[in-house]
C-alpha cells in the first residue's frame, strides 16, 4: 500500500510538472517567477519600457515576496501582484496578460513593473516589460486592454500635489508593433475624482 501511494505521488508530481496551458488564464500569476532587476537602482523618475529582460528573477509566493526583514521603523521592502488584466493585443484572437506588480521600498516610495506575456506552447512567453515612475512621478494607476490596444493610466506629474499624489491621469495607448510596444493615438488627459 505503501509503494502505491508513491507511486500516485510520483505520478501527480509528473503531471503537474508536465502541464502546458491551452490559455494564458490558466497561469496561476500569483506563484510565478518572473524576470527581476538585480539591482532596482534609485527611485525611476517616470514610466518607460525596459529594453532588456533583467537578469535576476523573484518567485512571488500568494502574490507577494519580501527582500530581508522588517527593521524597527520601516518594513522591508516587497513586491506584491496588483492586477492580471487580460485581451487581445496581437490581433490572433487569442488572450495576452498585463501583470502589475508594485515594488515598495519599505519606505514611501513605491513604483510598478508592467509584464504583458503572451502563451507560445502552452507557456507564458514576455513580450514586454514597462516599468513606472513612482506615485505622483508618473506612477502606474490603471490598466486596459481594449481593441488590440494596451491602455495606461498614470499618475499626471503636472497636476502633482505632492510626492504622492496627483489630481490627474494622463491615459497612453501602446501597441505591438514587430514584437515591441509603441505609443498609438494622442494622450488623454483627466482628473481623479
């Protein structure tokens, strides 16, 4: 009885391991790896896509992951998943997602990473990587997809009252364009209510 509870298990381990998606919502986002900078550097002044694919990587646990220990009057600094935001991007009737996770520094800056992956062979392939500027410097706050077309919200440093906030959004479209993303259309521009 023994061997064959092994064996099941051996069985399920295999399974599992051997597991390729038919859509990209079967990716279970929330304990994923993902590529990750090795050093996040100082606060970014606004968002832009990164060029390179960093070389270091995190494994997010329930949707976060933690860097060291909390210290007496700051926590450490962690990552935590905001939102996956799905659509078609490439026009190929298929989903791609949009996964916002936020860097905070254990201090009161805070920044996202934007990663849209599309599915090739059942796994989740990146085909971007933005990273935003922090809270009121054009921080990340809202994402779309809609027609083919990756819709971003971000904090409006012109109506900035603060290091933390603004009183508007400017909205960016992007499309994929020979595998990168490239703003379409004119900004708009409105005020948080």
């Amino acid at each position: 009885m023994t061997a064959w509870r092994v064996s099941v298990g051996i069985l399920l381990v295999s399974l599992a391991n051997s597991f390729a998606a038919s859509t990209i919502r079967e990716i279970d986002f929330q304990n994923f790896s993902y590529s990750w900078p090795k050093s996040v550097g100082g606060v970014p002044p606004s968002w832009k896509w990164l060029d390179a694919v960093p070389t270091g990587s995190i494994r997010l646990a329930n949707g976060r992951v933690e860097f060291g220990e909390s210290r007496q009057f700051s926590p450490a600094p962690f990552v935590e998943l905001i939102s996956v935001t799905y659509g078609d991007l490439s026009g190929d009737g298929r989903e791609e997602a949009a996964v916002d996770l936020m860097y905070k520094t254990g201090g009161t800056a805070d920044w996202h990473y934007l990663f849209i992956y599309a599915l090739a062979d059942g796994s989740p392939k990146l085909l971007g990587l933005l990273r935003s500027g922090s809270r009121a410097y054009g921080g990340l706050v809202k994402v779309a997809i809609h027609e083919h077309r990756l819709l971003l919200d971000f904090s409006d440093e012109r109506k900035q009252i603060g290091d933390c906030c603004s009183e508007g959004w400017v909205r960016v479209g992007y499309r994929l364009r020979n595998g990168r993303f490239v703003e379409t259309g004119a900004r708009s521009y409105g005020a948080f209510k």
